[in-house]
C-alpha cells in the first residue's frame, strides 16, 4: 500500500512499519505536482505508442495510416496482425513501441486488432460489416450497388453514394477512411475483389479471398502468355524473313521459354500455331502432288488407277503413297502429304479424297448407267459408246 505526499519543503523519504504492513512516505517537489493515478498514466502511454505507429503508417500509407495498416500489417484484410509479422514490420520500419501495453488491451498477446490501435476505426469497421450483411447480403451485391456504370471499379463517390442510397448513418470522414482501407494502392479507385475485407463471416471472407488470389495468379498468366506470345511471333518473323532477331534485356532467355510454354494460353496458341503450320505444309504438299499426277497421267482418276490402286479398291494406303514418292523420287513430305489426303485419318485414302470433283463425275455417270441402261457394264453396248469408239478408232469391240 502506498500513500503520496506533497510538501513544499524537501523531505527525506522515510518508512513506518505499522500491523505488519509497509507504508512509504515519498517526497514531491511541489504541492501542486500531484502525481497522476497509474490509470491515466497507462492512458497516456498507450495513447503516444497509438499515435507512433500511426504516424509510422500514414508515412507508408502515402499520408492514411489506414492505408498503411492494409500495406504493411493487413494484406489479407483481416483487421489483425499476429507479434511475429508486427515485430518484422517495426524491425523494418525502425520504430519500437510498448508491445505489452498495444497487445493486452484484450488479454491476447497473439494478436493486435484494428480496433486495439483505433478503436473508433475498428467500431466503424465492424458497423459496416454488420450493414453490408443486413442490407445487401454480401460485398458482391453491395459493390453491385455501387457501380451503376457497370465499369468493374468504383471511386470514392461512387462508395460514398452506395452508403447513403443504403441509409448507412456516417460522417463523409468515417467514409472515406472506409474507402481508404479499401484502395490499398491509392490509385482512386476500388474493384470487386478489394472489398472483401468488409464480409463479415469469417470463412465467405477466406472462400473470397482465395478465389481472387486465384483469379489474380489466371491473369498474371494470362498476361505474361500474350507477352510470350508476341516474343514468339516477332521471332517467327524473323527467321521467315531472314533476319536475325537481337535479344534486347526485356526479351525472354531461352532456358525460360519451356516455363512460358506450360501457360495455358501459351500451350493453347502454341498448339494451334503448330497445326495452322501442319495444315498449310500439307496444303502445299497435296497441291504439289495434284500438278505431278495431272502432268505425269493427265488427271487424278487414271493415276489413281494406274498407280496407286494396284488392287482395284477403290483406295490405297500411307506404304503404297511412300513407295510411289519413293519410286520417282518426288520431293514432298509423304508424312504432310499424307495428312493432307487422309483428313478423315480413316488409314486409307479413297478416290473422292483425291479428286472429289472427278469422283463426283464418276458418281454420276454410274447412276446415269443404273438408271438408263440396267447397269455399268451396259454402257459398252449401248450406242453412244459405239458411235464413239468408231469416231476415235475406226472399229467398235464390245
């Protein structure tokens, strides 16, 4: 038990034992110095720690310490902090307050909350989770409300109009400190996903907030796949005009480009460039192989049954097609070539394949035959053949 003292003489300090208990006399200066009770001693103490680690803050939150909160203590958006990450971030931001007297206003030393440092900033807070829940249901539904131009982002009137049209009762500072702990890059302007902080059930906000991680990490991919594939495009062109392409410090290194590659947009252009330049090497290769037949036997129909159909099919396969180009020594591609013969990728090529026009020519003729003569084999008998075997050859056999 102590009892304080003042005279305005000094005084020595003294003691005086009485029923086993300990009284001490302790000299003040003066009589009007009384000291203060150990209650707003405390008061005043936590007051100048607040107040350091706020301006500490408002410097790195571009003159918000609320912004500096989300910044450097808050990323996650949980109006907490832990001791360890608050130790990292006062060892890196060189400041040093009493952590004892910051953590304990609630009896847990584990963490520093929002409204332990400001507590009418963590009352607020609180207020607006409570009334996004009530009157919208979800910060989906409440950003919603907010942009009616339907631009995706929002800026503080946009936030401050939602909040009056929703009968949200605050001063124009409390809203936009709210707004503040919200645009943690001070760009001007909020998206979806920054107000999640604001949900109040604690597993919708972590559920929210993987997703837009998630969806973030999509987009960085995205991005970086577009740039990958303008590096490869501008490369492509490069060797198709013969020139060498310089590889400036911004351009991607070559022991990367296996990583690029696994994007899945990336993979998805990478693959369809690839068949783009199949299909049109085996574009070229079918034409080129077309004008040889057509030169060599004066259309496809009679080299597909003079030199391919060897078995009267009416269709010949990838061995017979390599050994004929391997037979005349053509130089084509038998692989491309083949592609672009065999497009149903049925293992055989038929007539229609190879000349769909001739083939439909044929069609016709054996259904003229079918219906006017009975049959194919008729049409050696019928006039029109013999007129025309006498016109050519002199004679007529049937």
């Amino acid at each position: 038990m102590s009892v304080t003292i003042s005279t305005d003489e000094p005084e020595e300090v003294s003691s005086i034992g009485r029923a086993g208990s300990r009284w001490q006399l302790v000299k003040s200066k003066t009589r009007s110095e009384v000291s203060e009770p150990a209650s707003k001693v405390k008061q005043r103490s936590l007051k100048e720690n607040r107040d350091i680690v706020c301006t500490v803050l408002s410097e790195r939150g571009e003159g918000s310490w609320i912004r500096g909160w989300r910044r450097e203590l808050d990323q996650q958006g949980d109006l907490e902090v832990d001791f360890q990450d608050f130790a990292k971030c006062a060892h890196r931001l060189h400041f040093e307050v009493n952590t004892d007297l910051l953590f304990g206003l609630d009896d847990d030393h584990s963490s520093l909350t929002l409204e332990e440092l400001s507590p009418q900033a963590g009352i607020l807070m609180n207020r607006v989770k409570t009334w996004v829940k009530e009157t919208h249901g979800s910060t989906q539904d409440f950003f919603a409300a907010c942009d009616v131009a339907m631009n995706g982002r929002i800026n503080q009137d946009d936030l401050m109009k939602g909040f009056q049209r929703g009968n949200f009762e605050a001063s124009d500072e409390e809203l936009e400190m709210v707004f503040e702990c919200a645009d943690v890059s001070n760009s001007g302007y909020v998206q979806e996903d920054d107000l999640i902080f604001l949900e109040a059930e604690e597993e919708v906000r972590a559920k929210r907030a993987y997703q837009a991680r998630v969806r973030r990490m999509d987009r960085w991919k995205y991005f970086a796949a577009q740039e990958y594939i303008t590096h490869v495009r501008r490369f492509k062109e490069a060797q198709e005009g013969g020139l060498r392409m310089s590889r400036g410090r911004k351009e991607t290194r070559p022991w990367l480009e296996k990583t690029f590659e696994q994007l899945p947009a990336a993979a998805w252009y990478i693959r369809q460039d690839r068949e783009r330049t199949q299909m049109k090497h085996a574009t070229s290769a079918v034409a080129a192989f077309r004008h040889h037949l057509r030169t060599v036997y004066g259309n496809e129909i009679r080299a597909f049954r003079r030199a391919l159909d060897f078995n009267h099919t009416y269709n010949f396969t990838f061995k017979t097609l390599r050994r004929y180009i391997q037979k005349l020594n053509l130089h084509l591609n038998v692989y491309d070539l083949w592609k672009g013969l065999d497009k149903d990728e049925d293992d055989v090529v038929r007539i229609e394949e190879l000349s769909i026009k001739h083939a439909f020519a044929l069609c016709s003729l054996r259904n003229w035959a079918r219906q006017e003569l009975g049959g194919c084999v008729a049409i050696w008998d019928s006039k029109p053949a013999r007129d025309a075997s006498r016109e050519r050859t002199g004679t007529w056999f049937s």
